[in-house]
C-alpha cells in the first residue's frame, strides 16, 4: 500500500462497534499508515442489550452513554481522526417495539438522512466511504437504512443541485472516487453454518437474543471485490472490540473456533466495491490508484 498523503476515509455506519466488529481492522490500517479515518455513527446504540452492571460500574445513567464511552475507548485504538453522530434513536431489530419510536433511525426521513449523509461527505472530503451491504450485514433494520442513506449521498456530494443549501453554508460539493460496502465471505459462513449443530449451536438462533439466522443470512450474495490484509493489526482489532464490552467485546460469532483458525480466517476482511464498477482481479488496498 502507497503511503497516502492527504487522503481520507469515511465510515458510515449505524451504531457504536459497527466500526470495529466490521472493517476495524482496515481502519486501522489505514490510520497507522497515515489516513485521516472519521467515522459517523447514525445512532448512539440506545437499546442494545447492556448489563446494569456494566453501567453502574461507571456511573452511566443510560445504554447510550455507556456505548458512546466504548466507541471513544474503541476509537482512540484503532487510531480513527474523528467520530461523529447523527442523534437518531437505535431502532432495535427488526418487528421491535423500538422500530416505531419517532426519534429511531429506522422511523427517519429519508431524504433528510441522505442530506446529512451528505454533508459529511462534503465537509470531510473522503476519497472513500464505506458503509454497510444491502442486507445491513445480517439485516438490522438501521444497518439496511445507512445503508441506502449512504448510497444516496455518494452521489447526491458531487451534485450540486442536491441540497444547494449546503452549498449556501459554504460545503461545496465532493465527489468520493470510490464506495465499498463492508461484508464477508459466505463461503466461510456456509462451513461455520456446518459446523456449529457439531458445536451444539443452532445456526438459526444466534445471538444473545437467539434473533439472527445465519442459514438465511448465509444465502445472501454479495460479491467480494476486495481483500485487506489485516493480519499485523488483528490484536488492534481485538483490543478495540473489548472496549465494546456491552455488546460481547467481539466474541461473538467466530469466537467458537480455536484461536489459530479464528485468527488466520480473520487475516483478512472483504469488501465489495459499489462504484465504480471494479474490475475482475481482486483488490488489495482501497486507495490503489488514487
């Protein structure tokens, strides 16, 4: 990877530990190697399941404020040069009672939330956004909104006849060079599908709240265009994702395996490039050419 000068890259993602859990790695490699890495946080994670324990410990009075003081703990270890929230509510999975809150990302107007997609955009001036998959990842609801919301603003930067009120406030408008969606390789979770009724989990009921299936989500493609080698910043990764101690500090899914086979399965993490169209050999390095 060149050693970039002046280069930026955004994440736009929808709760505190999206930026580790997923592409934590790649962040930070790209910060040690001198990007500028913002992330921009839709929501503050309030209805994420969190012990009491966990919050009384240090004295926060709410879900959020203790996963907002992960995502600061989580941020200054990868290495990130900002984080920023939008102040949606967390919506909760999908069907929950939470999905119908006003304040909730998944109750947002959209166009407002593709304005202010937007208006990072242009401020930060990224020459790569990265956000979630079509399928939000495994299907939460503000994963799948960001989403969508993301994708309009990577357009909606460089035009400006979009939101010319933003040009008026002096954002001028920016055109990224490049949009990933952060996901993995189904073929890793096809043999985890496989194997775990061996472990004695169920593959249709993961998760602390038994409410993901991994056999669906398993079925879901999207392609890879994109490998990062994040083997020398896995430790990094890890000690990012324990900040996040409230949501299982990253044990999660792959944390039934041994710790040799989790670790070279996760010496790398995917990516599948939206635009432009990337070409037929698999890339290396989100800024190669730029």
């Amino acid at each position: 990877m060149d050693t970039p000068t002046q280069r930026t890259l955004l994440a736009v993602f929808a709760h505190p530990d999206d930026e580790t859990f997923g592409p934590g790695g790649t962040l930070a490699r790209y910060a040690a190697a001198g990007v500028s890495v913002h992330y921009l946080c839709a929501t503050r994670g309030d209805v994420g399941e969190v012990d009491a324990a966990l919050m009384s410990q240090n004295g926060h009075a709410s879900a959020a404020d203790l996963r907002t003081a992960e995502l600061k703990c989580a941020s200054q270890i990868l290495g990130l040069a900002g984080v920023e929230f939008l102040g949606y509510r967390d919506s909760g999975m999908e069907g929950s009672p939470e999905n119908l809150h006003p304040q909730s990302l998944y109750q947002a107007d959209r166009v407002r939330l593709a304005g202010e997609v937007t208006a990072a955009i242009r401020r930060l001036r990224p020459q790569v956004v990265i956000t979630f998959d079509p399928f939000g990842g495994y299907g939460h609801p503000d994963h799948i909104a960001i989403h969508y919301a993301t994708l309009a603003a990577f357009f909606a930067a460089g035009d400006p006849r979009r939101f010319p009120e933003q040009l008026a406030a002096g954002l001028t408008p920016h055109r990224a060079a490049r949009l990933y969606y952060s996901t993995f390789d189904k073929r890793a979770l096809r043999w985890l599908v496989r194997l775990m009724p061996l472990l004695g989990k169920n593959p249709r009921a993961f998760g602390a709240n038994r409410d993901i299936d991994l056999v669906t989500i398993a079925g879901w493609q999207v392609p890879v265009t994109t490998r990062v080698d994040i083997s020398h910043f896995l430790d990094t990764k890890s000690r990012a994702a324990a900040c996040h101690a409230s949501q299982g500090g990253g044990s999660g899914l792959w944390g039934i395996l041994p710790r040799p086979i989790r670790r070279r399965l996760l010496a790398s993490e995917t990516f599948s490039r939206a635009y432009p169209h990337p070409g037929s050999t698999l890339e290396r390095d989100l800024f190669a050419g730029l």
